[in-house]
C-alpha cells in the first residue's frame, strides 16, 4: 500500500510515518517509480509504535524493542531476551512514577477545586 492509504488506515501522518522509515522502526519497499510500498503488516507496525511513543519511550528504545515484539499482539518474537524483560520492566516502572506523580496531581487539584466551591 502507498503511504497515503497507510496513514488514512492509521490516522498518522505521512510525515511521521516518513520519520519512523527514517528511524529504522517501518520499511517500505519501493515501487519501479520509487514510491514507498508498505506491506499489510505495517499496519500493526504503526499501531505498535503509536502505542511505545504514548508510553513515552523515544524512538532509539522503540528500535531496540521492536525486534523483540510481534506486530500483531505486541507479545514477545522468537528473538525477545532476558534485556528486553529488563528494559521492559525500567519502562513500566518509569511509567508507574509518572501515574502516582499524576495522581498527586490530580489530587492536589481535586482539593483546590473543592476549597473554590465552597466545601
């Protein structure tokens, strides 16, 4: 498929998906007129780097990672290792602090709105 019907398919744009070609995270081959051709799977490809990027992993770990998932599921490939557990785990922990920070928050906001009301 052309990179239009790819970021129709997606909703991401021609430009970003250009980056992530430009990052190494998405290949496309080229057509005899040099257009980019991107096969089905680039779909789920797309999917799964929208999901690392809004988890807040930069495009150098989210090449790293991406050998090491299935497109389709986000689950583990033949080649995931003992590392990937690891990063894995560094992310999910990083994330977990910015939930509780945001919590906090949250939580300070939620007071500041209840003192203005009144209650």
């Amino acid at each position: 498929m052309r990179i239009g019907q790819l970021a129709r398919l997606t909703n991401v744009s021609e430009r970003s998906l250009r980056y992530y070609e430009a990052q190494g995270l998405l290949r496309a081959d080229r057509t005899p007129g040099g257009h980019r051709d991107y096969p089905e799977a680039a779909v789920d490809r797309v999917v799964r780097i929208q999901e690392l990027f809004a988890a807040g992993l930069h495009s150098s770990r989210i090449a790293q990672l991406l050998p090491c998932m299935r497109d389709t599921d986000g689950g583990p490939s033949a080649v995931a290792t003992p590392r990937l557990v690891a990063d894995l785990t560094a992310e999910r922990d990083r994330i977990d602090r910015m939930i509780a920070d945001l919590a906090r928050s949250r939580d300070t906001l939620d007071e500041v709105i209840d003192a203005a009301r009144g209650r």
